[in-house]
C-alpha cells in the first residue's frame, strides 16, 4: 500500500511551474496549473526522456522542453497525434500543503 | 439557455470544415442536423483521383466517420435529399418526408458536372466524374471493356484518363482547345505535359469537337462521332467539361442565384438566416472548383454563425496542381499577361523544364511550371501576399532553393523522390512516410503535416520540399497560409503585428492581461505564444512590464543550454573572443571543482563547459565570477573579432578594441531571437562578418556595416547597410538598427527574416536617413538596457528554480 507524503506547499511552487522531487523510485515532477491544481508525473518524456519538469505549463498540459511534446497533466499520456505515456503519481491538496501517494 | 438549431444540407468538404470551425469556436451553441444525399460520410474527394488510379483504398479517404459525428451530438441524415426550403415556418424537408426545424440553415450542396447535351448522352457508360459511385463505375468499367473515352483535358479530365489508363483501358482525352489545362497553362507547359502523359500511354484529340455518342444494341455506349466525322470505339465515355453549382434547391426557395447561390462576404445569402459555401456559391462573381477556397469560406463562415462576426472573405487567388504520380506542374494566378506585364520565361525542352512569371510593377501575378516545381509555394505566397519583388528580381527565376530550402540531401524535386528517401534530416522522415500521412489523415496544411510526420518541424530547412510534396498530393487544395495575416498561434486569430500594436497602444504590461483584452481562446496560451508575449510585453515596456519566468523556456529560465540528458552547459562571455591567463586558470579550477571533463571551444569564440546538474548551476557560475554567456537566450550572443590593427600586419582598424567595446554595451539586450555580431580590422574579413545579424568591417576611411546575414540553416550573406567614420558611429548605427528589429520583428525572426520581410530599404529609411528617427531608435535601446541584469550575478538567482525537493 502506497502512502501520503507531505512533500510542500503549495506556494513552493511557482502558477504555471513545477518542482522535482527526489525520490528513491527515480525524479518526480509535481506541477501547479493556473487553476491552482497541482499533478504530478514521472519526470521522463515518454518521447526519449526528456526532464517534463523543465518544460511549459499551460491548460492542463507540459511541453517537454526537449522536442516539444505535449504531455497531459492528468493522465499522463501524450496529446495526439504523439503517442505514448508516462506514469502519473496521486496528488492532493489540503489547506495548503501538497501531499504525494508514493 | 435552448440551444440554437443549426441545419445543414451537404455533407461534402466545404460543409463539414465550416462545422469543424465552428464545433472549435463554439460547441455548445447549435443542436446541428446534417442532410446528405451520398450515403457516405464526409470523406475527401479529391482523393478519388488516388483511388480511381489504385494507390488507395475508399476506407482510407472518409475524413469524418460515423464516431465524429456522434461524438459531437450530430444527427445525421445520410442518403436523403433536400427537396424544399420553407423560409416563412423554417423548415426543410428531404424527398422521403423527414423534416428539420432551422435557426440557422447553412446550404451546401457543392456541384454536378456538366453533361454535354449531346445525342447518345444519356447511353449506359456516359457518366461525369464527382462521387464514389463514379468512381466505382469507372473501376467496374475497365475490368470488362477497352476503350475509354475522356472528354475535357483539364485537371478533372486529366486525372481521370491516368486513372483509367494505370487499370489497363485504352484512354483518349478529346479536348475543344488548341492545347491542354488551357485555364491553368500557356501552350509552352502544356506540350510538354502532353508529350508525358503521351509516354505514359494515353492518347489526344485536341481542338476536336464532339458530334454524337453512338449506342450498341443494348444501350451502352460504343463510340464517339467528332463534328469532322471521325469516330473513335468507346466503351466508357467520361465527361469532364466543367461543373455547374447545385442552386436548384435555393431557387426553388426564391434565394438570389446567379451561377451560384449569391453570396455576400460573410458568406450570408440574401435570406439572413440562410447561409451558404462552398462550390454551391457566388462570391462576387467568382464560384470557386478547388478545396482550398471553401475551407477559407468555410472559416469565415464559422466565425459569423459563432455569433463572434469579426471576419470577413475577400476571395481567393487560387492554385492549380496535378496529382498525375511522376508529373511535375503548378500555376497560380494571372499566367497570360497583356501589355502592361512582363514576363520571366525559361524554358529547357530537352531537360523538360518550364518556367514562366508574370510580373505587374514589379509585383508578381502569374506563375506557371513544369517539371521542376519546388518553388511553386514560394511564388504563390508571393502572388497573395503581393509582395514587391524589386529586390529579388535577379534571382527570383532561381526560386528558393537558390536560397536553400531542399531536403536533407539536397534534392529539390518532389516528384523524382523515391519514397525512401531522407526529406527531413533532423527528424529522419522520408517520402513515403509523409505521402501515407497526408493521404490517411487527410491532411491539408503545412502545419497539419509537421504534427503528424515531425517533417519540417525542427530546423524547417525541408518546408519548401515538404510543401511540394504536400502540393502533388492534395493538388489545388494546397494553399500556403498567407504570411500577412497568419494568426500568431491556434490560441488566437490575430497576426504577431496586431497582438504587439495592442500591447503597446493599450499598455498591456502582463500576459493574462493581453489574453483577456484580445480574446485568448486557451485559458493560458500554449508553448508557442506564451514566450512570444512576454518578449513582447517586456519589449514594448521595459522597465515597467514584470518578466514571467514560467513563459520562458527552460534555457532561458536556468540561463544555460538543457542538454539531451538533462543536464546543462555553461559559456561565461569573453568580450570580443578575448580573455586572459587568471579567466583561464579560474575555469580550470571549476572543471576540477565540478569534475567537468567535457569542454570545448565554441565556434562563437569561447568555451562552453558541458553536464552541469541543474541544481549546480548557481554554484558554478559564483564560482567562475564571469558575466553569462547568454548562449542559452534569445539575446545577443557573441561578439566574434580579428586579431585587427593591433598586432595584425594587414589590419587598418582596431577590430578587438571596437567588438569588446560592442559587446559591453550590448551584452544585456534580448531580442525575438538571438543576435550575433562580428567586426573585421580589414575586408579580408577573418571573423566572418559577412554571415552576421550585424557585420562590421574596417576599411581605411573608417567601418563597413553590414546587416542580416546568418550562418545558420540557411547562409545568407548580410548585406551593406552603411559605411561611417567613427566608433560612435558604429554604435549608434548598429544599435538602432537592432532597436528596429527588436520592436518591429515577429519573435523567432532572426534580423535576416525580418528584413526580407519589411525590406533593406525600409531598414535605411528608419535607420539612414532619418537622422532624428535613428537617434530615438538608439535612445530607447540605451533606456532598455540600463536596467538589464546579469542573470548569473549571485543576487539575481532565483533559488526556487534551481533547489529540488525531497521527501
Ligand atoms: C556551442 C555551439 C557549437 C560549438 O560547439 O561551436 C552551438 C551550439 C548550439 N547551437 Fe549553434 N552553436 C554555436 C555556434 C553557432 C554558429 C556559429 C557562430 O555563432 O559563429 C551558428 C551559425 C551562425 C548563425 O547563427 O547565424 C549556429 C547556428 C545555430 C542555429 C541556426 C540558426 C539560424 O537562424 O539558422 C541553431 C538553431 C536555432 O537557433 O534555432 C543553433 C542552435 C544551437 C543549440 C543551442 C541547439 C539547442 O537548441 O540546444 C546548440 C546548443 C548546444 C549546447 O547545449 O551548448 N545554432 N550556431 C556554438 C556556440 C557559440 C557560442 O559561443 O555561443
Ligand atoms: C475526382 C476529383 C478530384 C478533385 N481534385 C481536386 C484537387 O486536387 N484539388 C482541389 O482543390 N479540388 C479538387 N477537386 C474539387 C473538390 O473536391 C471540390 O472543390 C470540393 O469537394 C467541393 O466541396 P463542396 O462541399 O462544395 O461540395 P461537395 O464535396 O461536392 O459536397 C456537396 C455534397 O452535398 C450533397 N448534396 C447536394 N445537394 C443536396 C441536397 N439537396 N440534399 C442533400 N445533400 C445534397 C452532394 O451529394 C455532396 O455530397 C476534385 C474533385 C473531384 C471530383
Ligand atoms: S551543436 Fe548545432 S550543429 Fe551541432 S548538433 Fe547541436 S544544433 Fe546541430
Ligand atoms: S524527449 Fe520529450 S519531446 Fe523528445
């Protein structure tokens, strides 16, 4: 069974940006959306490994800053026409602090 | 709120685009009701060419399947046609009595080919050329019989004897002119078309008119009678003459038609309610037979029935090219001429190469080519965009390609590919494989292509090829996008020019400030606009707007180049390619410090040390105590210099002094992309400055400048600008010169872009002659740089950015 870690608040992490988290399983990107949402994905494009941490926040999507795809925030999948995945972790927010399932 | 009932009869390309637009700017506003008499959804006809001819399949040309329109809420009357308008209780009924309430009914019913009202026109075997059931007639055909004949040589009639003749009939185009295509070719291109197609075994019967159609005992069709009285066998007859707008319907309501449902230029008929597109329309004057002009309708139309009424059609300049596999051919506009045009002709008949343009006042309205195409696109830009070719006239015959522009191994024509070879050297795609995505997607755009096939999307040195190959395979429907008014990205419809003028007239300083006032249709934009708004906002503002870190990409945001592991490079700056034995030293400690073993020197003069983590970053640079490089930004990059006067026993001006001095005043400038900057001590030239942004060279008497040279993907060589006396000179020169081209540029434009876009005479207007314009250009370059900061300078390092978390 995975548990809730208490990772950071939510103002650790800029509207629109994202943090990496180090963790024993590989870096995890933890993203904020305008709409103060906060996802958090495995920080390997599914494209050829590029860090989705460093790329561009908008709507519920991340450009990888490699080649430019686009990565739902939500789901983890590639929006069409690329194809493929990587593995989104759960999230939630209370009053303020970010926990992360892991 | 009820929703809206929107009715549309015609379920062809230009109806179903103008839903597409539509779903995209308003979904939720209509309950849409679609009639089509073709039990077919919507699929693309011009693809009927390829399937008749036997490189594809039916299944493979549908554009919206039966899920599309379910997807989107679509009730679908397939196989019934309209028969009845009633306006007053706006209703329509098809012919099998199902009916449809309208607020908004949108006509478009395309068009049927003319039948020659000849005798033995209605014989079995006499058939016109539009539909997938043509279409299978025409394959059922040539399993059983022989001869085939084609009537009309032009692009329909043409594609339709290639087609018969690859399923082994014996094929005879008749045609009334003196030569084929003649409203899309001069005699000279034709012939050679003709002698090719003749090769590939087709026959002609030119300036020959058609008599009679003769029947067999059984009524199918069995030869034809020419007006001399010849007669040929034919077991098939196609009749390829021309098209004739379906406006039976819209009569029949009391709508205005005049060869076409007419039109105003919100594609509304004279029934407010009632619109119309497609080849069903008048538009003043014009009704159009090519893909590419519907789907502009089909555009404008959307915006009025999304009720945001902000765009209007103004027609189209359309262009023509044959999808006949293996056979090279565009023309676009006024290709005839009269006496006050001059024409540009080349024409190499061995080497089977045509190539005519028609220039007005120096402005370019006609083209026509054969053989070798690849600049087809280029020229069509340039007749919209109606551009003054003044400048170019020289080369203006050797297209593009002359400039560069071809695939990877430098070949320049489409048709002579082999489908495995290499187009895109960045992304490795070849032909085939961009040929499959535009017949199986249904692509139309060069933008479209780059998503699918990655093809062109990186380094864009392949577009002109790709958009050649685009052009052979959906023929007349390839339009490339008119550089005027090309919306910045899909989250908006304005140009780069409108967005920038709004954010300075309305001091927009923030960009959820620009995307609210302007009507964003993302809630925050996307990666392509969002940088370029806060280059725009902090141009128009500087001092005053706040830079949006998250709208930068992550070069600029780490001030270092990401690498394909995601580690980073760092190259400190040495003014002007100079730096001295303690810089040397303190750069071997921090390679030591940081076990850096990757370092090399740059081909801008300096070094760039390679693998940095991210989170070392704030360290390496404190530690190294020299300014940024700014090898990452969009911002002046390198000053490269010669030896120069000082040591060099040709030189005539201190180059190193002058190119240190340069880039010391210009180090902190950010630009719409980056900007490099040479300076030579004599016109031999050792630092290159002929390849630069700005390019200086002393000669005796003082210093050349030169401006929009690149040495990147495509070399161009920069061109001279003017010649001074000083250094002072030199400064304020170059530097008003970059002011104009950070205020006026599109971002992503380098200065050679920028250039060939407003023209070198514009530039020394702005820049030469007007002396009080220069001076204000300079004087607010100077005010923006005041303020700029060292991105590496330990107090202006953002920790967040740069510290991971941990559990
Ligand atoms: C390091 C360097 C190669 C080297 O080892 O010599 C280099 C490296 C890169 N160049 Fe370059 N260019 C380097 C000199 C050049 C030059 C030569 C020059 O500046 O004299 C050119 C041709 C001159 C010109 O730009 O007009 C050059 C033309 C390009 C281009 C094509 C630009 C164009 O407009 O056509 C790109 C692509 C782009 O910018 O979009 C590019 C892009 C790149 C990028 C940034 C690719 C990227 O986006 O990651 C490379 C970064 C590697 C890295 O991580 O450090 N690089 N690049 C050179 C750094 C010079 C410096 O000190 O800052
Ligand atoms: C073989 C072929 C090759 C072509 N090649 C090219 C090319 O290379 N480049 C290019 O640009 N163009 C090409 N065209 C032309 C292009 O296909 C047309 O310009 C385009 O399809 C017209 O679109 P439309 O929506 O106006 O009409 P259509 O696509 O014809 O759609 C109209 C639809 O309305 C239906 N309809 C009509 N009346 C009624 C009614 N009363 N009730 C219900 N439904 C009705 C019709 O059955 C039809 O399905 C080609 C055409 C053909 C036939
Ligand atoms: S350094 Fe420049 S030329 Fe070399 S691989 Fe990178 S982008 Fe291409
Ligand atoms: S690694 Fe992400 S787009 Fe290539």
């Amino acid at each position: 069974m995975k548990n809730w870690q208490l990772i950071a608040t939510l103002e650790d992490i800029p509207p629109l940006g994202s943090r990496v988290v180090k963790t024993a399983q590989g870096d995890i990107a933890l993203f904020r959306s305008a709409d103060d949402q906060v996802f958090a994905l495995h920080d390997r494009c599914p494209h050829k490994g590029g860090p989705l941490s460093q790329g561009i926040v908008f709507g519920h999507t991340v450009a990888c800053p490699l080649h430019g795809w686009n990565i739902n925030l939500e789901d983890g999948q590639a929006v069409a026409p690329d194809v493929g995945c990587t593995k989104r972790l759960n999230t939630k927010l209370e009053a303020g602090a970010v926990y992360l399932q892991i | 709120m009820k929703k809206l009932k929107l009715v549309m009869v015609g379920n062809g390309m230009a109806g179903v685009r103008t839903l597409e637009e539509l779903l995209k700017l308003a979904p939720d506003l209509y309950d849409i009701t679609v009639f089509g008499a073709e039990p077919y959804p919507n699929y693309n006809r011009i693809m009927l060419s390829p399937v008749l001819a036997g490189e594809q399949e039916i299944e493979d040309i549908i554009l919206n399947d039966l899920d599309w329109y379910a997807q989107h809420n679509i009730t679908l009357h397939l196989n019934k046609k309209v028969v009845r308008i009633d306006r007053l209780n706006k209703v329509v009924h098809a012919e099998d009595g199902t009916t449809a309430e309208y607020d908004r009914l949108l006509l478009a019913t395309g068009s049927t080919p003319f039948i020659l009202p000849v005798p033995g026109s209605t014989l079995d075997g006499v058939i016109g050329y539009r539909d997938i059931h043509d279409t299978h007639a025409m394959i059922e055909a040539a399993k059983k019989y022989q001869h085939a004949v084609v009537i009309g040589g032009g692009l329909l009639g043409l594609e339709a004897a290639n087609g018969l003749a690859l399923r082994g009939m014996d094929v005879t185009v008749v045609h009334l002119m003196p030569w084929l295509m003649e409203r899309q070719l001069d005699k000279a291109a034709a012939d050679l078309l003709q002698a090719s197609l003749e090769a590939k075994g087709m026959k002609f019967r030119l300036e020959a008119q058609t008599q009679a159609l003769i029947g067999s005992e059984l009524g199918r069709v069995s030869a034809i009678r020419f007006k001399d009285g010849t007669e040929i066998p034919a077991d098939l007859v196609v009749m390829a003459v021309g098209i004739r707008p379906n406006t039976a319907l819209a009569e029949s309501a009391g709508i205005h038609c005049n060869r076409g449902i007419v039109v105003s230029d919100t594609l509304q008929t004279y029934d407010p309610a009632i619109y119309a597109v497609g080849e069903c329309v008048s538009h003043r004057g014009t009704a159009y037979g090519l893909v590419a002009p519907l789907f502009d309708m089909g555009k404008v139309c959307a915006n009025h029935l999304a009720r945001m009424g902000i765009a209007r059609y103004q027609g189209s300049v359309t262009s023509t090219k044959l999808k006949v596999t293996g056979i090279d051919l565009f023309s676009a506009g006024d290709f005839t001429g009269n006496e006050h045009t001059e024409e540009i002709v080349l024409h190499d008949a061995a080497g089977g190469v045509y190539k005519k343009l028609v220039l007005k006042e120096d402005v370019l309205i006609g083209a026509v080519m054969y053989g070798d195409t690849k600049d087809g696109s280029w020229y069509f830009q340039m007749i919209r965009d109606g551009k003054n070719v003044a400048e170019l006239r020289d080369h203006l015959m050797f297209g593009q390609s002359h400039l560069g522009n071809t695939g990877h191994q430098g070949q320049s024509s489409a048709a002579a590919m082999p489908d495995s070879m290499e187009v895109c050297g960045c992304n490795g795609v070849c032909k085939g494989t961009v040929v499959k995505a535009i017949k199986e997607q249904g692509l139309f755009t060069l933008d479209e292509v780059r998503k699918h096939t990655k093809a062109s999307a990186s380094c864009g040195s392949c577009t002109g090829l790709v958009e050649q190959i685009l052009a052979s395979t959906v023929g007349g429907a390839y339009s490339p996008q008119a550089g005027k008014c090309k919306p910045m990205c899909g989250c908006t419809d304005l140009t780069h020019e409108a967005v920038r003028e709004a954010i300075r007239e309305r001091t927009l300083t923030r960009i959820p400030q620009v995307m609210q006032e302007l009507e964003w249709r993302t809630p925050n934009g996307c990666a392509s606009c969002r940088p370029a708004l806060n280059y725009y906002v902090l141009c128009a503002h500087p001092r005053v707007a706040q830079d949006d870190p998250q709208s930068r990409f992550i070069n600029e945001r780490a001030h270092g180049n990401i690498q394909k592991d995601g580690t980073f490079s760092v190259v400190p700056r040495m003014w002007g390619g100079t730096t001295s034995a303690a810089q040397l030293r303190r750069i071997a400690d921090v390679a030591d410090k940081y076990a850096i073993t990757a370092i090399k020197v740059t081909g801008g003069q300096r070094i760039d040390l390679f693998g940095i983590k991210k989170e070392d970053l704030p360290k390496v640079w404190a530690d190294l105590d020299m300014p940024s490089g700014h090898a990452y930004a969009k911002a002046l990059r390198t000053v490269k210099t010669c030896v120069g006067s000082e040591w060099c026993r040709f030189g005539v001006q201190d180059s190193t002094g002058l190119g240190v001095e340069l880039e010391q005043v210009l180090w902190k400038l950010n630009s719409p992309h980056k900007v490099k900057i040479a300076v030579s001590g004599c016109p031999r030239n050792c630092a290159e400055s002929g390849i630069k942004d700005v390019g200086i060279i002393g000669v005796d008497s003082g210093w050349e400048i030169y401006v929009a040279g690149n040495g990147g993907i495509k070399t161009e060589v920069a061109q001279f600008l003017v010649k001074v006396k000083t250094r002072e000179e030199v400064l304020e020169y170059s530097g008003a010169f970059l002011q104009l081209y950070r205020e006026e540029a599109r971002y992503l434009d380098r200065t050679v872009h920028y250039v060939e876009r407003v023209g070198l005479d514009y530039v020394k207007q702005r820049v030469i002659e007007d002396e009080a314009c220069r001076k204000a250009l300079y004087e607010r370059l100077r005010y923006a740089l005041q303020e700029e900061k060292d991105p590496w300078a330990t107090e202006n390092v953002n920790p967040r950015e740069f510290a991971p978390l941990s559990i």
